[in-house]
C-alpha cells in the first residue's frame, strides 16, 4: 500500500535520507557564500550557487513557532492526532520544518532547546523529529 504521508527521496535528496537511517541530521551548505540552507537542493538560496555540498549539523535546534494538530481527516494522520508541526532553527543557522515529540504541547515555549531524534517509519524512510534537549 503506498503511503502519501512520506517523503519521495531522488536522486538529490537520497544523501539525507540514507543519513536519517544512520541517525544523522543532513543540510547544505554554500561553497561560493558560505550559507547554510535546509531544505536540500541542488543550488544555494541566497547566491544562486550550485556549488554546494553536504554537511552533517550537530542537531541542536530552538523551538522557533509550532501549531498543535487536534484534528486532521485525511488518512493516516486520524491515528497520529494530537502532534505537533513546528519551525525550528537548527544550531546551524536554517529553520526546518519538523515534529515535536516527547513532551505535552502545553510544556512548549519559543526558544526551547531541542535536539533531533529519528522516528523510522518504513525500511528506506526514518524521518527526523525533535525532542527537548
């Protein structure tokens, strides 16, 4: 049964998935500028570079805004609701769109430390979430 709540990895992308499974948090970085950027893709946000690379971040991230999912009807989320959707700026710089798990919403506050934690969802797919640190 195909799953439409996971990620399609490419060509471009399979380096970060292949790192979720091994427990580590991938983003990219400029080699012309110098700016890292989340999400992966094949050229640089601020410069227009293509001359980026790969680099592992450390995980660490604070709460940057979240909103608690009470209520969604499309499958499979009946079943995960209530979670959390949130922004986090990681130590690195780039914000990222993620999970919070492992705490009760009410316990969030902006500028919370973080730090990421995978939750494996199938054999090829582990996704990234982030904890309290």
């Amino acid at each position: 049964m195909t799953r439409y709540d996971l990620p399609a990895p490419d060509l471009e992308t399979e380096p970060y998935w292949t790192a979720a499974r091994e427990g580590r948090l991938l983003i990219k970085r400029c080699r012309s500028c110098g700016q890292p950027f989340f999400y992966p893709r094949p050229f640089c946000p601020k410069c227009w570079s293509d001359d980026v690379e790969w680099e592992e971040a450390s995980g660490r991230a604070t709460l940057y805004t979240w909103s608690v999912v009470r209520q969604n009807d499309l499958p499979p989320w009946p079943t995960r609701v209530p979670y959390v959707a949130a922004v986090v700026d990681l130590e690195e710089g780039p914000r990222m769109l993620t999970n919070v798990e492992g705490c009760e919403p009410e316990d969030l506050e902006a500028g919370m430390a973080l730090k990421v934690a995978f939750r494996q969802e199938t054999d090829e797919i582990t996704l990234p979430v982030f904890r309290p640190a």
